[in-house]
C-alpha cells in the first residue's frame, strides 16, 4: 500500500513540474510529514493571508493582477486574459499558485522577491496537496456559527469533572500529552480567590477549607465567592480597560470628568451579575431602549470613555469624528473581535471588510449630538445625577438657556440674512464688521458656549446694543447655569441628534474630506449574517444584532477573553481578532461549545466562571517537568495549570489586605494615593499638581484610583495606558517592577502594619513567622523556609539594634500611626521581613 501510495505521489509531481522546474528535494520531504488530510481553514488559509492576501486580498487598491486568493470566486474562476485557472481541484499541475509557488524563477516565483514573503517547504507541500485532495474551500471559521458539537470519546473518562475537561483531554491525547494531578487545597483556594475576588484567602479561611472533607466543599468555596461583593470589583477592572476608562479627557489640556458613576454602574451590574447580553445592549444603546430609565442611560458610558481633545486650536469637528472613529473600533475589538481601523482609511488587507462597509457602522455612532468642540470635562451630551429637587432646578436653569438662545437665532436670522444652513459668520453684513472673531459665529446659537457668548456680548454691546443686550442675557443665563451645575455630577452618555447626520465615507479618514457622490446608509459588514429585515436600524438594532444568536463572533469573542483570563491565553491566542489574520484556535471544538452553552444559559457570566473553575482542567497542579516544558512551553494544550504574576493593582490590594490597612468599601469618587510629588506637573506644564488624599482614602482599592489619562497611577505596571480599547494587557518583567513593590510607600506602609498585627497577634518568632508566611502563601512554610526566614530576622535584629535610627525611619513611613508601645528594633526587623515575604516569587504570583 505503501509502494502504491509513493508511486502516485511521483506522478503526480512529474504532472505538476512538467515543462516546468524541477521539484526540489526538500519539498518532496516536507510532502511525507503532512497530516493525512490537509484541511483548508486550519493549514491553506493562514498561507494564503500571511502570503498572499496582501497583493490578492481584499483590498482592490493594493490588488495586483486583478487576482483574489481571499474568494471562493478569486481562486476558481479563469485568469484574466489567460486560458488558465488560479486552482484546478484534483490537478496541481493545471494550477497557476501551484507553479508559481513551485518555481524558482524570480520572474515567475510568488510570492515575488519584492515582496520579501517567501513560502516554506512545507506551506509549498501543504498547498500542493490541498489541491491535489480536491481542493476544498471553507468560510472562515469565525464566520460559521458555532455548533455545540457532542463530547469526545476518551479513555479516562473518571478524571472529568464536566464537558470542557473531554475536549481537553481529548487534545491532550492527541499531542501524546497527559494532565497533572490535583492542586493541593492551599493553591486552590489561593487561586480561586484572585481569580473571584481579586484577593487573597485569610489563614482562617484556608484552615475552613482544609477542614471541610464534604464532597461539595469546593463547590461551596466557588458559590462563597461568586456571591462576594468584591466579585463585582474585581471583574470591572478588566471591564474599565477593555472601555478605556479614565477620570480626564487626555491630551494637554486632560481637563477631569465625572465618569465614576459608570465605573460604579459596572461594579453593580457584575455582582447583580446581569446577563452579558444585556450588559452589552445597554452600554451600546441603553438611551434608545423603551422607558429608558437614568440608569440605562448612564450605562451609555461605556462609549463616552474615550480621549476628548479640548485643547486650544483643535477641530471640534476633527475631534467629533475622531471620537466616533473610536467607538466604531471599540465595538468592533470588544465584541466581534475584529480589526476594524484597518478599514478606516482603505478596504481591509486582510479579512472582507471594506472601507464602505465601515463607514456603514460609523453611521450607527455619527448620530450623538457630540458636537466636537467645548472646554472641560463635561462634554454634551450629560446625564445629570443630581439629587431630585436640585435636578428639576437645573433643568428650569436649563430651559431658560434654551429659550433665549432660541431668541437668538431668531434675531440673527432676521437681522442678518443669508442662505438657509449657511453660518451667520457668512452674512454680508458681519463680514463688513472689524474686530470681531467671526469663527465664533461659524456655529449656530445652540452650538456656542459660554465663553463664545461671552465675546459677543462684549462686541456687540456698542455695536449693536439690542443684540448685544440679548446676548449678555444668554451668557448670564449661561453663567448661572454653569455655576449650579459645577459640582454637580454629570457623567457624559449618548443620546440622539434630532436631526440626522448624513453619513460620508472620508477619504483616507480625513475628518474634512467626505465623498460626497455617496451618502452611506448604515448597515453591518456582509461577510457577517444581516440585521433582521423590518427593523428599525439604529445603534438599539446594532446593539441587538451584536448578541443575538445568528451572530458568530461575540459569544466566542467573550468566552476567549474570559478563557485568557483563567489560563493565562485564549483558546484562540490573538484576543483581539477573529480574522483570517487570528491564530487558530488550540481548542476550536471546546470553544464552539462554551460560546453556544453560554447563550443557551441567558448569557450568564457566573455560570460560566462557575463551569471553568468547576473543571478539572482548572484544578490542575502548575507544577510541570522538563519535558512538559519542552513540549508545550505555552501549555497552549492545558497538560497543567498556568503560573501567571498576579496584575499590579492585585499586588498592592493584596498587601493592603494582608495587613489590615484596606478600607473594603464599594465605589464612590475616585481617590489620590500616595504618589511622587510633581508626578502630574511635568506632563501639564505645571498647571495641575496632584494633591494626595488622606485618611481611609489612602487605603482603597486600586479600582478607584483616581486615573489621569496622560500620566496613570505610578504604581501600576503592565497595564493598559486607557488610551483606547484593549483586551490584553502588556507582559513584561524589568527591575521597575520589583522597585515598585520593595520601595512604594503604600507596600512599605503596608509591611509595617503587617509587621505590628504579627507582633501583636503571636508571641514567639516562630508563630510569627509562620503566621506571616502563611498569610501571604495560604501554607506554612517548610523546614527549610523557616530557617532561612529566622537567620534573616536574626541578621535584621543586629542590624536595626545598632542602626536605631533607620529602624524609626522605617517604621514611620506613610501616614498611619504608629504603635510606639513595641519595641523599635523588633518593629523594624519585622518590617523588613515583611516587606521579604510580601515579595516571595510565591506571594506575587497566582500558582
């Protein structure tokens, strides 16, 4: 059979090179180490996008030849002006690519030298023997809708504990892999808690669990936390970097906004734990569901997130459709997982999404009353939080505004006439006037802020008293409002235009340059299935569209990123895009699965970390051997659980926590802990400086941190910058890090407070040690462990004994008092231990 099988493979090269060149050896090689079946998706397609797409893709600009490799209809229909076909199914040698890809010279070669791509021996093998199966053409995996397909057959199945570990196991075999054992009950309890609550388990806690020999004692442990407030906590800060959550507007000017009520929002919608579907809905278009009530509303936040350039000199307009730019983008990285700013400026290089197409969506978020322009961090469209009574007095305030601008426009309508829909700033007779920034009036009245009416009032007064005196009443009107609603809350949201925006594709994203032959009419990309006919197609419809059920992409979009979250990487490793361009995923069929149970459950978040951590995937030991390393060095196939350091604002939560020093209080405004001084002066000219909070403000959680977009919080490391949206924070490991968390002030602060509750809570150095130890590790230290750590103590005894001045340094750092009933050495010495143990690669890292 063999024979046989080599025989036909020789002839079948003699037919492909014919007239040709010769087939090189390497490549006969690489033919006889392919998998028997060559599928199109999973091995022809990422050759064909990384190599070929970009001369023969989507983009028709950038398209040579006239030729589309990315089509069905591109790589099977007759080569323009020649009597020969991209693929002919079953016939490599009948097959231009297939010749092209074979020869060697650079005339005739593809991909060409110019291009600096070239095609491995075994990608030339891999698509000679596509062709040669039959050539078998496939949509795009995250294209299909997901099939919830039945649970792998596998030789163990006790060690399953529900339907992920079959798929897992299942790989696992096919790799000649095997799982690990059991992580012992202190890892698990450890790392269930980040996970849940992003904090750790209290010695106490771990003791109750150790005891608890009840069949469903881990099951209790995982509703325990599931069901804690800080739950909600500690899946908002994801949530806040995927919607690029700050407290300022960014650039130069980074005026501060009242954004935290919809921080706030998330928090509760997480331990309310709100179906995803809806969450999703109202973030996109609460403002435009039936009986909207404030809280729908506020959810809108989520697309009101972004960078906001109030600087002098910029483009309100430009600024406008930047910010729409952005919330196209986001919505298209947060849910459908697709790179959507590369259609901005030109059709997709990559996956079948053209500039129109874009455009289309953009006309979904162009219909805000954003205007672009203005001054601070309270940019209309807002949405008043004042207590009842004083929001009815404000709106009255309000009113009054409206009324006299409405007089305004009246006034100049007449008074100076020009064409409909022309700015007054055009009028004959302004045009004579000298002195005057005719810029102000490029707006119409209700467009003008107080600062513009301010001018004209001042103008006008002499030059034409009776406009003048209308004006100065529209900014005093102005003035009062202002000054009524400064220290209000006003968090900015999305509304509706009462009068559409036409929509115009713009010539390489030029805010100035629209099209104008072709106003666009809004609608999804068509590779994707449609919005429902007979529906009324605005944001609410998108909204809608995104989670429903014939829509692939965001149910595997979101179980993807919850999946990275849990194991360190997502079943699909590129978290950001689902295109053709993605990595395959390492379990297609697993994720499949959890993206159709997930929607079969209501969308239901809990649930579904519920079933991760239940598996006994998740519960594996980290533990691994060298030739586990070897093997998968990214444990891309789960043979273990993931070592994985715990984020930044884990770190310093955690050692607040440990040490008693946490104020454990749910939301509210954002707080100013200790950071450097002049940290926010450099970046802003001096014109803000950052004025430190004191007392219990200290000691929140890093959640509420107050964020200032152009310099973050110092502490925080690794983190997305909430410049724009993003779904997978940077990984790095640098000196800083560690300088961080052995020199901050609050980590310092912390490890004397931790270092008085040891004192004060055990009597002899072992106790206290291991009582620290285990605080910070949920186990007791070995032999070994409590010998070095005693030595250290010992050393630092002697040290602060003769050094009593460093020792009252140390112990009086940060603002909480200090116990000046211990003694000064032992304080000093054990917060120095502290500080050691609050930095073990153990207590930093979720095992």
């Amino acid at each position: 059979m063999r024979f046989l099988k080599n025989l036909f493979f020789w002839m079948l090269l003699l037919g492909v090179i014919g007239c040709g060149p010769q087939m090189p050896e390497t490549v006969k090689l690489a033919y006889e180490e392919l998998p028997e079946k060559i599928d199109f998706n999973f091995h022809v397609r990422p050759i064909l996008s990384d190599r070929c797409f970009a001369c023969h893709g989507p983009d028709e600009n950038a398209r040579k030849a006239n030729l589309r490799l990315d089509t069905e209809e591109g790589l099977f229909s007759m080569l323009e002006g020649k009597e020969k076909f991209p693929i002919v199914p079953g016939k490599p040698g009948d097959s231009e690519v297939i010749e092209r890809v074979l020869h060697e010279d650079p005339e005739i070669v593809m991909p060409t030298p110019e291009s600096n791509l070239t095609l491995t021996d075994t990608e030339k093998a891999t698509l000679l023997k596509w062709v040669e199966q039959g050539a078998e053409w496939k949509t795009h995996w995250a294209f299909n809708a997901p099939v919830k397909a039945p649970l792998p057959k596998v030789n163990e199945p006790s060690w399953a504990r529900n339907e992920i570990d079959y798929f897992v196991l299942d790989k696992l075999k096919s790799v000649g892999l095997s799982p690990s054992e059991d992580a012992d009950k202190e890892t698990l309890i450890r790392r269930l808690s980040f996970d849940l609550n992003g904090l750790p388990p209290t010695p106490e806690e771990v003791h109750a669990f150790k005891k608890d020999t009840s069949p469903n004692a881990y099951e209790k442990l995982v509703d325990r936390l599931l069901a804690s407030p800080r739950y909600g906590e500690r899946w908002a800060w994801e949530w806040l970097d995927v919607a690029r959550y700050a407290d300022t507007n960014g650039f130069q000017g980074d005026a501060t906004r009242d954004m935290w009520p919809w921080r706030d929002w998330v928090i509760q919608a997480f331990n309310d734990n709100m179906p995803y579907d809806e969450f999703t809905i109202k973030q996109l278009a609460g403002d435009l569901l039936p009986n909207a009530t404030r809280n729908d509303i506020l959810a809108t936040g989520f697309n009101r997130n972004h960078t906001y350039n109030t600087e002098g000199g910029s483009i309100p307009e430009e600024t406008r459709v930047t910010n729409v730019f952005d919330r196209v983008e986001t919505t298209g990285t947060t849910w459908l997982g697709l790179t959507m700013n590369c259609a901005r400026c030109h059709d997709h290089k990559y996956d079948q999404i053209t500039q129109k197409e874009y455009y289309q969506m953009f006309d979904y978020f162009n219909q805000t009353s954003e205007e672009g322009g203005g001054w601070g961090g309270k940019q209309k469209p807002l949405l008043d939080l004042s207590p009842e009574e004083e929001f009815k007095k404000n709106q009255r305030l309000q009113n009054y505004v409206d009324e006299l601008v409405a007089k305004v426009k009246i006034f100049e309508d007449e008074n100076y006439p020009r064409e409909p829909g022309v700015p007054m700033s055009e009028a004959e007779a302004i045009k004579k006037l000298k002195g005057l920034d005719t810029r102000i009036l490029i707006n119409p009245p209700d467009k003008r802020g107080t600062g513009s009416y301010k001018q004209l009032a001042n103008y006008f007064r002499t030059a034409h008293p009776r406009y003048g005196q209308l004006l100065e009443q529209v900014y005093g009107a102005m003035q009062t409002y202002d000054k009524a609603t400064a220290h209000t809350t006003q968090v900015m949201v999305m509304d509706e235009a009462e009068e559409p925006r036409t929509t115009y594709v713009l010539d390489r994203g030029g805010y100035d340059k629209p099209r104008m032959d072709e106003p666009i009419i809004r609608d999804v990309p068509a590779i994707l299935p449609p919005i429902p006919e007979n529906t009324k197609n605005d944001r609410l419809a998108l909204a809608q569209w995104i989670v429903s059920k014939e829509q692939p992409l965001t149910a595997r979009v979101i179980i993807n990123r919850y999946w990275q979250a849990f194991f360190g990487k997502g079943i699909v490793k590129t978290i950001d895009d689902f295109g053709v361009q993605s990595t395959l995923p390492s379990h297609p069929e697993l994720l499949d699965w959890l993206a159709v149970d997930f929607q079969e459950n209501g969308w239901d978040l809990k649930a579904l970390f519920k079933k991760i951590v239940m598996s006994a995937t998740y519960r594996q030991s980290s533990k691994f051997s060298p030739k586990l390393l070897e093997m998968d060095p990214e444990n891309r196939y789960l043979a273990r659980a993931t070592r994985m350091r715990l984020p930044s604002w884990m770190l310093r939560d955690q050692v607040l926590y440990m040490s008693g020093l946490l104020v454990d209080s749910i939301g509210g405004k954002p707080v100013k802990p200790y950071q450097p001084k002049g940290v926010w002066e450099e970046a802003t000219f001096g014109f803000i400086n950052y004025e430190q909070d004191h007392g219990d403000n200290l000691y929140r959680k890093s959640l509420y941190t107050f964020w200032r977009r152009i310099v973050g919080p110092t502490f925080i490391f690794d983190n997305s910058p909430r410049q724009v949206c993003t779904v997978k924070k940077p990984d790095t490991n640098t000196p800083l890090h560690a300088l961080t968390t052995l020199n901050d002030i609050t980590y310092l602060e912390a490890s004397r407070v931790m270092a008085e509750k040891v004192l004060n809570t055990k009597t002899k150095d072992d106790e206290r040690i291991r009582f620290l130890f285990e605080w910070a590790t949920a186990r007791v230290p070995d032999a070994e462990e409590m010998r070095i750590l005693k030595n250290r103590l010992i050393k630092l005894r002697s040290e602060y004994t003769s050094l009593s001045e460093e020792a009252r340094k140390l112990i009086a750092i940060g603002e909480y008092s200090i116990n000046k009933d211990l003694v000064v050495t032992d304080y000093a010495a054990y917060t120095a231990l502290s500080s050691l143990v609050f930095n073990l690669d153990e207590t930093i890292t979720r095992q």
